[in-house]
C-alpha cells in the first residue's frame, strides 16, 4: 500500500510541477514578447528609416523567446508521459 501511495505523490507533485513549468513559461514568453514589440514600436516611431533593421531583429528574437517556451513545453511532457521518477517506484 505505501508503494501505491507514493507512486500517487510522485503523480500529483509532477502534476503540479508541469502546471507551473507550462504557465510560469507562457507567462514569461508573453511579457518578453510584449517588453520587445512595445520597444520595437517606440524605435521604429523615433527613427523610421530603422524600421527593416529592427523589424529583422525582432523576428529572430520572436522565435528564440517561442522556442524557449516549446522547450519547456516538451520537457513538461516528458514528465507527464515518460516520468523518470516512476522508475524509482517501481524498482523497490
């Protein structure tokens, strides 16, 4: 019996853990995103003739900031379907 409620533990704090890995990330991404694209307009206000420069800039940090996101992402689902600390359990 105290295997099996271990085994619940592990589930419900993995649980949990992939719920702040996916939320604190997205959360993250979003005010990154916002931070960059509101400098981005204030630059492209004062100096319009910098526009293809930063507009260049912007796209690549763009997909570096969602790529940290889709990482965090694949690693909540490893925990979720592939849990290390299953292996633990189920070796005692």
């Amino acid at each position: 019996m105290e295997n099996l409620q271990l085994l619940a533990m592990i589930q419900a704090y993995t649980g949990i853990g992939i719920g702040l890995i996916i939320g604190l990330g997205a959360a993250g991404a979003c005010v990154g995103i916002g931070i960059m694209c509101a400098s981005f307009l204030e630059g492209a206000a004062r100096q319009p003739e910098m526009i293809p420069a930063l507009q260049a800039k912007v796209f690549l940090l763009l997909g570096l900031i969602d790529a940290s996101f889709i990482i965090g992402v694949g690693l909540a689902m490893m925990f979720a379907f592939a849990n290390p600390l299953l292996g633990v359990v189920a070796a005692h």
